[in-house]
C-alpha cells in the first residue's frame, strides 16, 4: 500500500523544511540583514562580527568593484567626490527637487536626458536605484554565506512617507541586487512587530522612527494581532543628518568658514565627519574635546558641550514635534491615549529627543530593542511569516496610503478616488463620462494630494482610453479603478462598460515628492482649504455653463432655424452671449443664477425640438399601429 504525504491547505508538504528569508533595514545612515533562527530573531554579522554596514559605497576606476561599507566611509574626506553616501535621501527624486540638501553632500551630477539623477564618479556615472544596489548585494551576500543557501526572498523597509516612486525605486534597487522582494514594509510597522505588540490585545500605539535621513511617525490600533496604521506622517528629507549639518556650519564658523557649499567638498566631508562623531561622543557625556584642522584654514580647538549642541539641533527635533501632532489630529487621537510610544532609528539615542518625546507624550517610551536594529527585527519576523515557516498566529499588518489619490476631471479639478490614510492593500471604482458628443477617446490623468485644483497637486502618470463608441455626451460609462498593493504601488484602469475597451498602467514615476512637500501639500490643504472650495465651485459653475452653451450651440446649428423665428434665435443668442460673459467673472454663484434663467428662457425651445422629435417618430404610422 503506497503512503501519501498530505499536509494542510497553503502549507508545505515537507513540514521540517526551513525556507531562507531575511529582513532588511535599508537605512540612510545603516543598513542592516535579520533572519530567524531556531525561534528567534538575529541581526547577521560579517566577517568582523559587524552587523551595522554603513550605508556608504566608493566607486573606483572603472573594472574595479566598488567598496561598500566601513571601509568606503573611512575614504569619505579623502575621495569625497567618488564616495556616495546617504543615497536614500536622493532615491526616487529629480535633480531639480534635491534644492533642501543641496551642500550637504559633495555630490557633482552628471548631464543628463533622464529626469532620474545620475551622480558622477570615476567609474562613470550612477543612478540612485544603482548605489542601493550595492549596499542590498553585499547585505544579500552576508545573508546567503552565513544561512549557507540562496534566499527564497526577502522583506525590505521603507519610510512610511515613501511615495510610489520612492517605493517602486527601492524595488527595483532590490532586483538589481538578485534579491526576491516579499513586501515592502513600513518601517514604523516593523518596528511595532519586532516589539511583539501584537500579542497585547488591544491598545494605540506611536512609532516614532527618526533615522538618519528621514523621519515617521505611525500612529497604530492593535487588536487581536491586527495591525491598523490610524495615520501616518513624516518628512522624507529630515534626520540625524540635518543635525550634523546644523553642528558642521558652526564648526565651520569657529575655523572662520560662513558658507560650507563655498568650499571644496572634502571640507564639506570633514566637518560633516567631525559633526557626528561629537554628536555621539556626547551620547554618554557631558562634554568633548574638539580639535579641528583642515588645509590651510585656521586650526581651533576647545570643549564641545552638550548644551551647546542641543542649542544646535534642537530646531530639528522640535520639526518632529510637530509632525507627531499632526498625525495624532490626523488619527483622531489625544495623547493621553497613546499607551506605548517606541523610539526607532539612530538619531532617537540622543538625550535631547528622548526628553522631547517623552514630554510630549508624558511617558516613557519602549527602549529594549536596540533602536538601530529594531526595524531589520520586525522586518525578518514578517519574512519567516511570508515564506511560510510560521504556520499560524500570523500578524496582519495594515498600512494606509499617506496621501489621496485621484484623477482629473474637466476644469482643471481634481476627483478624489483613495482618500489618505485609507488601509491598504485597497482597490477602488470610479463611474465618469464623456463631455461631447461623439467622443470616442478619453485622457485619465492619475493625481496625487489634498487640494482641489490639478495645479496644486502632484501628477504621478497619464494615459488614454481609445475606442469608445460614438455616443451623445454623457451616455457612456467608463469606470476607471484604482489598486494600491500591499507595498503602496499604484496600479490604475479604465474601462468602457458598453463596449468593454479598457486601457490600464502600472503607475511608476521616475522621480519621488519634492524635499518636504508631503508634509506641505497636508499644510496647504488646510490653510486653502476655504479658498480651494471656493475655486472648486467656481470651476464646477463654469464647466456646467460650457456645457449648457455646447448643448444650445449643437441644437441651434441642426434645428435653430426651423424652429424659432429670427426674433426668438436672436434672444436666445443673446442670452447666450450674457452667460459666456457671466462665466468669466469668477463669481460662481451668478454663473449658476445665470445658468438657471437661460435654461428657463430656453424651455420654449426644447420643448418644440421634443414636439418635432415625437412627429418625425410617428410620421406615416397609422393610429391603431400606435396603440398596439
């Protein structure tokens, strides 16, 4: 009698069989690799017994391969030009939208057709999506040595404010680097996994995740392992970073330097290179002794303070302040009731911004992880989940997007489809028509933002729907779907429901949000918020009032002349002129007075074109034919 070996429904067939899956915190400053093993949740070491790896590559001549690492950081002020570092803070951007750290990095970008910035090195030019590459090659490589076989994939995080270019770039960077991505993850999600907060049953809690490049906050609802993201904000361009440029310049200013970007970027690098490690130095201490000198400039030396470094970058973490408020206001939340509050990223080991947080949220935060490598944690517990190795309890993570998503419609308004921080994955439909008679073609614009108007919100992609059937303006049927999946990327359709043409596009921007402009479109939207309603009725007036002229216009060029005398065509044409005047002024409300007396004017009209309709149908019909 043959055996068969039957397991259950979605689970292996070979139920002792370990499949290799990591965690990996992309970080701006580090970059980390997690598994589990037997159980438990590690952070992989290289051949040093480093985990961390500085998120920094140096390109050397060309056939050489570059060096990532400790080893490229080290060459930071001696090769600045060649030496990338801080690579996430420029992915998914154009060159034109890195204005906001334009001197703090020594890069030179290279010419270039492509809006994708390209950075010149010595082994020719790169692209942002290339240097992430290297970091995830060599986090992969650690991976694959140290668990002795290939990876059946592998959870990657990412800023909770990652637009879809920023996410869909950190993809691509992935597969550059041989990887098999299971999902991208939120970072501030993955921390609150790695805290095992979903075995509490239920509770809010804040993630407060400030790296070195970038700032989240995540404000989540767990109940019963489910993992409900309430709001999210932050600020893609704000980190450790801005605090080591803030402690460079007055470095800068005691060797008598005003403006850094005036000199040679290995002085840029220097001082940026001094600026952190006093930073953390006074970690631990009250004070440190500081002895600057560089080329020919004048050498200084004296104690740094922690006072004084506070007064530096306390205008940094005090932008984070702000931004954790606005989630809270965002979630409907008050802070008394937050009942955890985690600190995730290297920049939440300063004294300064754990005080900070704590006051504002008037309680300690969770600080037993290591808050550096608290995200590649969770990150790594979410693979083993994804792969398969857990065959139940498995955590439900649900993420928002963090800005609405919608589409244009006539006048230059914007339609919201997705509304921000609706949980994802997510898909939605949408009904809209034609406008003129006979339009057999549609353009869909795909727009991101808060405001009403397409001007001031962020177009992520165009395309058109061709071959729709001629019909009168407003018969046809086109239901355009939005899909955003589970890592936030944006997949848009539309179809024609008579004829089923269709047309869809994977939304995949080349470039990311401007420095700082997701926290100022949310700003906009409430300041305009008055002006934006005022501006969308006044489109709205204005579009009826066209299509009001479209209408009369098309009926006085068929029948205008057998049916009214040239008294009546004469009035009604002036009525026509006083409404195109009335639609230029900018008051919607006398556009829509205007629109409702010449359609009272007009009803004479439509009433002999209804009469003559009805004739022309019944001409030449016999009475008994009709009533049958």
């Amino acid at each position: 009698m043959a055996l068969l070996q039957i397991s259950e429904p979605g689970q292996s067939a070979a139920p002792h069989q370990h499949h290799l899956a990591v965690g990996i915190d992309l970080g701006t400053t580090n970059s980390l690799v997690a598994t589990l093993r037997s159980g438990e949740a590690e952070t992989l070491v290289d051949a040093t017994g480093e985990s961390i790896l500085p998120s920094v590559v140096r390109y050397r001549a060309v056939g050489e391969p570059p060096v990532v690492g400790k080893m490229a950081e080290d060459a930071s002020v001696e090769d600045p030009l060649n030496t990338l570092s801080s690579i996430k803070r420029i992915i998914g951007k154009r060159v034109e939208e890195l204005d906001e750290i334009a001197g703090q990095y020594p890069y030179t970008f290279a010419e270039s057709d492509s809006s994708v910035p390209r950075i010149a090195t010595i082994a020719g030019a790169v692209s942002p999506i290339e240097v992430s590459a290297e970091i995830l090659s060599v986090l992969r490589q650690r991976a694959v040595e140290t668990l002795g076989g290939e990876l059946e994939g592998a959870v990657i995080t990412v800023p909770a404010y990652f637009d879809d270019a920023q996410r869909q770039a950190t993809k691509d960077a992935a597969r550059l680097a041989g990887l098999k991505v299971l999902r991208l993850l939120n970072e501030p999600t993955a921390a609150a996994v790695a805290y095992g907060l979903d075995s509490q049953p239920e509770g809010i809690h804040a993630i407060y995740d400030f790296g070195g490049g970038t700032f989240d906050i995540s404000i989540l609802r767990l109940t019963k392992g489910v993992f409900e993201v309430l709001s999210t904000a932050g600020d893609a361009v704000l980190g450790g970073d801005d605090m080591d440029a803030g402690i460079a310049r007055w470095m800068g200013e005691q060797m008598g330097v005003e403006a850094l970007s005036a000199h040679s970027p290995a002085l840029t690098r220097y001082l940026l290179s001094q600026a952190r490690d006093a930073k953390e130095r006074l970690t631990g201490r009250n004070e440190t002794p500081l002895q600057l000198q560089y080329g020919e400039l004048p050498e200084w030396s004296g104690d740094f303070t922690v006072a004084q470094m506070e007064q530096l970058i306390a205008p940094v973490a005090d932008r984070t302040l702000r931004i954790v408020r606005r989630a809270l206001r965002d979630a409907g939340v008050e802070k008394g009731e937050v009942s955890e509050v985690v600190l995730v990223g290297g920049s939440t080991r300063i004294p300064l911004v754990q005080r900070k947080v704590e006051s504002l949220f008037e309680r300690a935060p969770l600080q037993g992880i290591d808050p550096e490598r608290v995200v590649a944690i969770g990150a790594a517990i979410q693979a083993d989940i994804l792969v398969g190795n857990k065959k139940e309890g498995g955590l439900l993570l649900l993420d928002v997007t963090p800005l609405s998503l919608g589409l244009e419609i006539m006048g230059g308004m914007s339609e919201v489809v997705i509304p921000r921080n609706t949980t994802i994955p997510v898909a939605r439909a949408q009904e809209f028509t034609t406008f003129k008679d006979g339009q057999t073609a549609m353009s869909i614009h795909v727009l991101q933002g808060e405001r009403e108007m397409v001007v001031d919100n962020r177009s992520l992609a165009r395309f058109d729907l061709r071959g729709i059937p001629p019909m009168v303006a407003g018969a046809a049927r086109i239901r355009v779907t939005f899909q955003v999946d589970a890592d936030g990327l944006l997949s848009v359709s539309a179809r024609e429901e008579t004829s089923a043409v269709e047309a869809e596009i994977e939304v995949r921007p080349s470039y990311g949000l401007s420095d700082g402009e997701v926290e100022g479109m949310l700003k906009d939207s409430y300041r305009f918020a008055e002006a934006d309603r005022d501006a969308r009725r006044l489109r709205e007036q204005q579009v009826e009032a066209d299509r009001t002229l479209e209408a009369l216009e098309a009926a006085l060029e068929k029948d205008g002349a057998t049916l009214l005398s040239s008294e009546e065509r004469a009035a009604m044409e002036q009525l026509m002129d006083d409404l195109r005047a009335i639609a230029e002024s900018g008051q919607a409300r006398e556009i829509e007075k205007k629109i409702e007396y010449v359609n009272r004017e007009s009803e004479f009209y439509a009433a002999r074109r209804m009469d003559q309709s009805v004739q022309q149908a019944f001409s030449g019909q016999r009475i008994e034919d009709i009533s049958k």
